[in-house]
C-alpha cells in the first residue's frame, strides 16, 4: 500500500532531513532512500533533505558509527541550525 511508504505523509513543513544509505543494505533498499529524498525537496521545493550513500554497506554498518560520519552528521545539522 502507499500508506506503508514515509513518502505519503511529506508536507511542506517537513524538517530538514538527512537519510544514509548502503548499497548493500539487505532491509531496506536505497532505491526507496532516494525516491523519499526527491519527494521531500519536491514537497518542500527546497534542497531541505539530503542522501549519502554508502558503497556496500548494510543495514546497521559500522560505517554510520564512524568518525567520519559524525563529522558528516554535524556538517549537515551545522548547515540548518546555525
């Protein structure tokens, strides 16, 4: 059902969102990330949501725990909030 995906329930209100995604993600597909991250700054007509992906890692990678991707995290949060 439609109802079932997050992209149904977008407004215009829709806060800044970051979503992380792996290529290789065995529970949910990136395919659908990029679909919810179009609709939003469709929605919102602004760039207010954003997508990395990362080249082969799966659901719960330690890749999102890196230091790395704090530093991305906090780019991205830097960018709305100060």
């Amino acid at each position: 059902s439609r109802f079932a995906w997050p992209g149904a329930y977008v407004t215009c209100s829709c806060p800044p969102t970051l979503i992380q995604a792996g290529t290789a993600d065995e529970l949910v597909g990136h395919k659908g990330s990029e679909d919810l991250v179009a609709r939003i700054n469709d929605i919102c007509k602004e760039e207010r949501s954003e997508l990395q992906i990362f080249e082969g890692a799966t659901h719960g990678d330690m890749v999102y725990l890196s230091k790395e991707n704090e530093e991305r995290l906090f780019t991205f949060l830097d960018r709305f909030l100060k």
